[in-house]
C-alpha cells in the first residue's frame, strides 16, 4: 500500500456545522486532491449549504483571521464555493491541488457577503443556534 502524502492538519478547527451533513475538514489526504476551482453559489431550496458556507466562512476568520493559511485538511468542496472571492490564493505560483497552497481571507469581500461570519461568537455550537434560528424566520 502507497504511503499517503502528507497534509497539513489545523488541529481545532471545526469539524463542520453541527446538525447537518456539512463539513470543514477531512481526515486523511486524497490521491485524487479537488483542485481549487471558482464554484458558483446557486440558491438552493437546501437552507443548510448557504449555512455552511457562511459557518465555514465564520471558522476561517476566528481560526486564522487576516493571517495566510495553509489549505492542508480544509474541505475542498467548501473551499471552492468561496474561493476566487472570499478566499483567495496568497502566493505566486499557486498550485490549485497541493495541500500545502498559501491562501487569505479577503476581508473586504467576505465582510460584504457574510455580514454574520464577523459577529462575536465564540464556539462552533453558538454558530449553529444562530443560523437555526435565522432559518426559522
């Protein structure tokens, strides 16, 4: 059996929204890495996505803030539905499928379309009971 390439782990961050089937990391590397790509955001009738990515979005700015990132075990689907916007590649030579690629939070966009993600709350559990409750209205 092959030896798994290594990938970058960033130890507590959120595994995914609580609740739903949504999540923010994966366990182990992939050979077959999703490369990043800008995936268009379509509503859905599925409330949950747009709350995950706006549960994601909240993560990344309390785990790293305007800090440059590694991509390392962050989930590929969840990263492309922000990146080219709110997420953006941080390094010349970007390479779209290592899990060592540089990105950064763009600030000034995320804080446009995820108004939510900047408020002050402290756990993964609080992100879940407020977006639950905005569902609801």
């Amino acid at each position: 059996m092959a030896k798994d390439p290594l990938m970058p782990k960033h130890q507590g961050f959120p595994l995914g929204l609580p609740g739903t089937q949504w999540q923010f990391t994966i366990r182990r590397p992939n050979p077959k890495v999703t490369p990043l790509t800008n995936w268009p955001r379509h509503r859905t009738m599925d409330q949950t996505v747009a709350l995950a990515d706006l549960g994601f979005m909240q993560a990344l700015w309390q785990f790293f803030g305007t800090e440059t990132f590694e991509r390392g075990n962050l989930d590929g689907e969840r990263l492309c539905r922000l990146f080219g916007r709110e997420v953006i590649a941080a390094e010349r030579g970007f390479d779209p499928q290592s899990y060592f690629a540089k990105l950064k939070i763009n600030e000034q966009l995320a804080r446009k379309n995820f108004p939510e993600a900047f408020g002050d709350v402290k756990d993964e559990q609080s992100v879940a009971k407020g977006l639950k409750k905005k569902v609801r209205e």
